[in-house]
C-alpha cells in the first residue's frame, strides 16, 4: 500500500501551507487567527458499501459486529446533531455482495440511503450489475442526485438520469462537485453498459473542476471510483491528483483501501490534495473537516477522521 500521511500532521490549506505550529488531535476544531471568520463544513462519505444492509454476523473472524445501515444512520445522526453544516457522499458500488440486492435489486439500499438523506453518489461498476435498465428501475427510491462525470449515457435509457456535477450552497459557501468512475471495458459486461461511452478521467475531471472554480465555488469535491493506487500505469486517485488543478479533496472508492488518514497528493500546481477512502461494506464512515479560514483568499483546513461503524454497547 502507498504511504499514507500522519493524520496528526494533516493540517494544510489548500495551498500546502501550514495553519500555523498548532498541531491539534482529531476531533479538533482548527482555529484561524479570526475565529468569526472561519466556517466549517463536515462532509461524510462511504464507499463500495456492496448492500451490506446487516451488520456482519457475530462469526465473521475479521468484522464481527461492524458496518450495517442502521448503526451508520447512529452514527450520521450524531454528527448532524454536533455539526450545522454536513454533506454525506458515496462513491459507488452500492449495489452486490448480499442477497438483499439479488432478491430486491437495489431497492432497499436507496430506501435507506434516501433515509439517511445523501446528498449525492456517484456509480461504480457493480452498479451496472442488473444493467441499465436495473438501474434505472431503482432511480425513483434514490432521493438524491448521481453524479457521472465522465460516463456518457446519452444513446442509452440513462440519458437525463445523471448530473455531471453539482453545487451545493451550504452556509455562505459554495461547494462544487464532480465525479469520475472506472472504465467500465473489461470490467462490466457489454451488455450492462451498452452504449455508455467512458471518457478520460483526468481530461474531464479538469474540464470540470475548471468549470466549478469558474462557477466561484469555494471548494471542489471529487467523488471516484477509480481505485486508490495501482502497480500499473492505469489512471488511479493518485495519478488524477497528480495530472488535475482546481480539485480539493478527493473521495475514493473501488479498491476497499481502509485509510486511518488523507494519503497528501500533489496537484499540477503543486497544491496539496487530500485522498480518503473508507475500505468497504460500510464498516467505516469517513469524516472530513473542512474549515474555511478566509474565504477572500480560499484558504482551507482539513482534519480526517475514519469513524467504526459498530455496536454502541
């Protein structure tokens, strides 16, 4: 696994510089010179939750206990309670893994998603399991957006389905979203994905950070599904940090990496980009802090988190 970055020295603005010599502990608040004029953001995540509806069963010799979608909406709710502003995201393969989805196809996943209200997701490629139309069947139980940046569903019955980004206002801020996912050739039979057209990664994630920036978003989000890191040369979180500008942060998905911490990516400018990922099945639920220190000159502090989804008791 590639390096990843004490969480503890993970205090940079989006520039890489430090905020100062405090160095706090997790959980934190991290204070600018002007405290009132600070905003803070929480965004949670999850990935390639794959209809673990039920915790794992109390046999399970690696995650007895763990992840589940009532304990994660706990765990939601609590974060909400503390925190005013909070945008929750997915990066894919909601759907297989459970015979939840092989008998009811996804349904009960977007329930409960749409319950524990996401702001947006974005497809991996086990969501092409059922195909388009399977898909598509289940759209209507799904109460927020999905996000494709670089899927092209316009000569199929996905056409209109998906949104190549997004900007949520939350507070004063603006905070742009795209997402990219994995080529699906090779990957997804052809039949599933019929006439979706893949289209570069990198290349449409600049066109539409650019876009975002543009838009005067405060912030741009990258929800992936293109897997952390690779031994290859194929296009990985780290290879789109490295090859992108006007990204932020970056929420991954795909590989089930479990990161106690951001693994710090430098972009095309030589800015720090925070990579997350939280493994799978929702035994995880990723925390990202995110406080605007000054919005005049868009300097921005991170402070991770990687929550267990488990039993209170």
């Amino acid at each position: 696994m590639a390096k990843e970055i004490d969480r503890r020295s993970f205090l940079k603005t989006a520039g890489g510089i430090a905020l100062g010599s405090m160095i706090l502990p997790m959980g934190a608040s991290l204070l600018s010179a002007k405290a009132g004029d600070e905003f803070k953001l929480i965004i949670l995540s999850t990935n390639d939750v794959h209809s673990r509806i039920e915790p794992f069963p109390a046999n399970d010799r690696k995650f007895a206990g763990r992840a589940g979608f009532a304990r994660r909406e706990t765990l939601i709710k609590q974060v909400r309670a503390e925190n005013e502003h909070v945008l929750l995201f997915d990066a894919g393969d909601i759907f297989q893994g459970t015979p939840y989805f092989n008998m009811f196809g996804g349904e009960i996943e977007f329930k409960l998603m749409s319950d524990m209200k996401y702001d947006a997701a974005t497809m991996g490629n086990h969501d092409f399991d059922n195909g388009l139309q399977g898909f598509k069947k289940q759209l209507p139980h799904a109460k927020f957006p999905f996000i494709c940046s670089n899927y092209d569903f316009s000569n199929t019955l996905l056409k209109g389905e998906t949104l190549p980004y997004k900007i949520f206002e939350v507070g004063p801020m603006k905070i742009g979203v795209l997402a990219v996912g994995v080529e699906l050739n090779g990957l997804v039979s052809k039949k599933n994905y019929q006439q979706t057209v893949y289209m570069d990664p990198v290349e449409i994630a600049n066109k539409y950070a650019k876009i975002l920036k543009d838009k005067n978003c405060d912030m741009v989000v990258c929800i992936s599904h293109l897997g952390f890191d690779y031994k290859t040369n194929k296009v990985s979180d780290k290879i789109l940090a490295a090859k992108t500008r006007n990204i932020d942060y970056i929420i991954g998905g795909h590989t089930h990496t479990f990161m106690d911490a951001p693994f710090e990516a430098k972009n095309l400018d030589g800015k720090i980009v925070p990579i997350t990922q939280t493994g799978w099945a929702g035994i995880n639920l990723g925390q990202m802090e995110v406080v605007f220190t000054n919005k005049s000159t868009n300097d921005i502090a991170f402070s991770y988190t990687s929550k267990k989804v488990k039993s209170q008791g």
